[in-house]
C-alpha cells in the first residue's frame, strides 16, 4: 500500500504549508512523524527527507531526521537496502541542490543516514558532494550508502565511493561486514565494474588473527546469510581454517556444506572428510566433495573414488568412473559392470546407485539379474531396475513399461517419460491401464496417448473429458486447452480420416452431454471433414 494510503491523515498534516506556522500545527506535524516513525517501514523515509530540507522550522527538521534514524536503525524492521535504493531515485520532489547545505547540524548518525539518502539521488553531481559530506560524518552508518555506490554508473562517483570503502575497511569489525551480506551479493552480481580488489580486501580482511573468534561464532550460531557470506569470503591461509570448516560441515543448510566442502583444507582429516561427505543427503554437498579431490592426486584417493561409483547421481557416478579408467583402475566399462555385479551378489545392501550403474556399464546379458529387481518392496529400487533394464536394450520392454504404469507414483512417472520418448506400438494393452486402475495410472497413460499428437491425442483427450471422474475430467481439459491452441490456427495439418471420424464420434457425444461445448473447435473439426 502507498505511504499517502497508509498515513492519510499525517500526510494531510504534514503537507500543510501556511505563511504562519502556530505552535499547534508545529504539536501536530512533529506527533505526525513520531507517529510514522512507530509504524512505518524503511522504504518510507524517501517520503520525508522533504521535511528534514524544505522545512525553516528546526523543531520539525529535527523531528523528521530522527523519524528517519528511527526507521533505518529500528532492529525489528531491517532494511532492504536495494529495494531503498531502487526506491530512492525517483522519490525526491525537491531541490536537492539547494538541500544538502541544510543537512548539516544534526548528529553523526543522524547525518549519515542524511547525506547516504542523499547519495541515492538521479543527479551525479548530487551523488558525488553527498557522499564528500558522508565521509565527514565518522559513523557506522554510512557503510550500505558506500557499498551502493560501488556500483553507481558514474566513475568518478564510483572511485570515490572505493576509496572511502578501502579507507573505512581496516576499522571495521566482521559483524558490520556480515550484516551487509545483501549488499555485498548484489555487488558479485555486477558487471557495471570490475571490483575483484575490493573483494580480494575484504577476504584479506576476514581473514586477519583478531576475527578468529569471531568468524568462528557466526559459523556456529549466525543467521544463514551471514554463514554463508563467511565461507565464501573466508580466506584458505587463514589460522585455524580445518577448525572452522569443521563447523561449517556440520551445518544444516546444505548450501553450507557445500561451500565447505569447495573449501577443505587437504590435511590429515581430508580423506574421513570426504567420505562422510560422499554418504551427505545432498547432491550438492557430495559433487563439491568429488570435485574436491586434485586430479593429480588420484591415484591416492583410489578407495574415495570407489565409493563414489555407487553413488544414486548419476554425475558423481560418471565423474568416478571417468577418474578410476583415467588412473587404470579399471580398463573400461566392462570392469566397473563386473564391479556392480559384484556388489548386487554381495550380502551387502542394495542401492539405486548400484543398479543404475550397471544399467550405465551392462550389458543385455545382464537382464536377468535386473529383472530379478523389479519386484523390490521398495518403489525407488522398482523404477531403477527399469531404467537400467532400458539402457541395456533388454528384450520386452514395451509390456514392462506399460504394466509399470500400474505401480506406484515414482515408478509409473518414469515409465510414461519413456514411453513418451519411445512411443510404444501396443496400443490396445496402453488404452487398457487408462480405461482402469488407479487414478495416477490413468492420468500418466493419458499423457503417452496425448503425446501421439494430433487428432490421435485429440481423441483421447475428449474421452477423459467424458469420463465419469471429475478430477480427470478437469485434468484432460488443460490438456485440451493446449491442444486448441497448437492446432485452433492452423488452417490444415495432416490427418487420417478414419482417426477423424473416431473423433467426430467422441465429439458428438461430448456436445450431446454439453451442448455447444467449444463452437470454434466444432468449426475445425468439421473443416477438416
């Protein structure tokens, strides 16, 4: 909502511009901003810089910079500098010009949140003498004025502001880098300049002795940004570096441990480092382990990588096989298929990965002890014996997949996205799973009939339109909306006519039932007659 909506009767106050101002209208427009500054939001000190500026009453200019203090540095409500700074340029209805001689003589923190708002305007030259007059202000509020203005799009606005952060930088504490975590982020987003050596000062700054206990006290109880900011900007020569990744390990974003993972010092606790990783929930967190390992050091890491090849992603799986033939553990795929065979015979657990790599590897001799797979109580296993049965070419395929449509959601999904991308030639057994069973199997054999294309789809789109089940009703009208789309505008496309008639049948019923269903599909269909 507009701040005029939310503070109607304020504004009015405020926006009374008298010749006289009484002492009573005075009472009223500083109560006016005491009361915005206890229930407004940030982003709405762009609405009163003007009551600091135009203002000749000081008791009100007073008032209005500490509404605007208070709502800046108001815990409670943090601030989202890029929606103020977005916000800011094309707030500002007076005369900036003529205004920034009227911001001094208020307090330091007060100033700078003053001169930084004033560093936020369209005009360069303003932006450039309000950020001279912030860095008179010697206070901790003019860092995100500073940090916004690294990206301003005027050079000469842009070296000032670097030379101020880069000046300011050895003085402040890690908390007050940590807070701007936003700011620096939108920054590496950038490529309005080039500020790796700002970066590379900050990393080198992080990284200094006194910011050890520190840096360690957020990676352990620190909000998530500011975790994260950390591990990134966290320097590899920095004490103690095997202590703090250590924490970061142990976090539960996986984010997290993914950057610590990207940053693992090679020391005597790599290697158990790494396979704890290998066996993390997240596939994020186990590539950036793999990656971790130096390629010229393979051949050390050879049980790591041997691990890996049973890994459930595919990327890892493949990353390790690639490393274990360029190091001549294994010649080629045939060596790592006997590896997965070996395993599936073992007495020790069988996982996805396990099978979906000999489904990689295999062969079609490898069929039968895929397809003994296939009636695992658990549905993931299920649905990976029938891809990697489907990798190596077996035989009868076609039948598994239409009857794995009857099975449970993981699997029955993945066999209609190959039978979507290999159309089966057994329409009638097809037909049969969307004429009965469950509701998923019915929807999932609709879309293979749907990806027929043209009228073929057309036609069984209308037949579940007709069904007696609502909710696949409604699911086969989307689909229908989509097909009208595609083909309502084309003049022709090719047909067969006797797939014509079946719909003109299907199409007759659905108008018996609905009278004048689509009158413009009834105009194509009996077109192309």
């Amino acid at each position: 909502m507009d701040f005029y909506q939310r503070f109607k009767t304020q504004a009015e106050i405020l926006q009374q511009n008298k010749w006289y101002m009484s002492d009573q209208l005075v009472k009223d427009k500083i109560k006016a901003l005491e009361y915005i500054g206890l229930h407004g939001q940030p982003t709405d000190v762009p609405h009163l810089m003007r009551y600091v500026s135009d203002t000749k009453n000081k008791a009100i200019r007073s008032a209005a910079a500490q509404t605007i203090a208070t709502l800046l540095d108001d815990q409670t409500k943090p601030v989202d500098w890029l929606r103020l700074y977005h916000g800011c340029h094309f707030s500002y209805e007076f005369d900036a010009k003529q205004s920034l001689h009227k911001l001094t003589g208020f307090p330091a923190d007060q100033a700078a949140h003053l001169f930084g708002l004033m560093t936020l305007h369209r005009d360069g030259f303003i932006r450039e003498a309000a950020l001279q007059r912030l860095k008179q202000c010697q206070s901790d509020n003019a860092l995100p004025y500073i940090l916004m203005r690294l990206n301003d799009w005027v050079p000469q606005v842009q070296k000032i502001a670097r030379d101020m952060f880069l000046q300011c930088l050895p003085a402040l504490s890690l908390q007050q880098l940590t807070r701007r975590h936003d700011l620096f982020a939108w920054l590496a987003r950038s490529t309005r300049h080039d500020l790796t050596h700002v970066t590379q000062q900050v990393t080198a700054h992080m990284g200094r002795t006194e910011h050890r206990g520190a840096l360690l006290d957020i990676l352990i109880a620190g909000p998530y940004h500011e975790r994260l900011f950390c591990l990134k900007h966290m320097p590899q020569n920095i004490n103690r570096l095997s202590e703090l990744i250590g924490v970061a390990l142990q976090d539960p974003a996986p984010e997290i441990r993914q950057w610590g993972a990207r940053k693992l010092p090679q020391d005597a606790l790599f290697v158990p480092r790494i396979k704890k990783l290998l066996k993390d929930k997240a596939t994020r967190v186990r590539i950036a382990a793999l990656r971790r390992i130096p390629e010229n050091h393979w051949p050390d890491y050879t049980d790591v990588l041997k691990l890996a090849v049973f890994d459930g992603c595919r990327s890892i799986r493949e990353s390790a096989r690639f490393a274990l033939k360029h190091i001549g553990v294994f010649a080629d795929n045939n060596d790592l298929a006997a590896l997965y065979r070996q395993r599936l015979h073992s007495e020790q657990p069988i996982t996805v990965g396990i099978i979906a790599g000999l489904g990689e590897t295999g062969t079609i001799d490898d069929s039968k002890l895929l397809t003994g797979y296939l009636s695992d109580s658990r549905s993931k296993i299920r649905a990976a014996a029938l891809l990697a049965l489907q990798q190596i070419n077996a035989t009868g395929m076609e039948a598994r997949l239409i009857n794995g449509l009857k099975d449970v959601g993981k699997v029955r999904k993945l066999c209609s996205a190959i039978l979507i991308e290999h159309p089966p030639k057994d329409l009638d057994a097809l037909i049969a799973v969307s004429e009965q069973g469950s509701s998923g199997s019915r929807k999932e054999a609709f879309k293979v009939l749907h990806s027929l294309g043209g009228l073929e789809a057309l036609k069984y789109i209308l037949i579940f339109i007709l069904d007696e089940d609502p909710d696949l009703a409604d699911f086969a009208a989307v689909y229908y909306d989509h097909w009208f789309e595609k083909f309502g505008t084309m003049p022709w496309f090719i047909h067969n006519k006797e797939t014509w008639q079946e719909v003109m049948d299907v199409w007759d019923k659905l108008n018996h039932k609905i009278p004048d269903y689509h009158p413009g599909m009834d105009r194509l269909l009996r077109s192309l007659g």
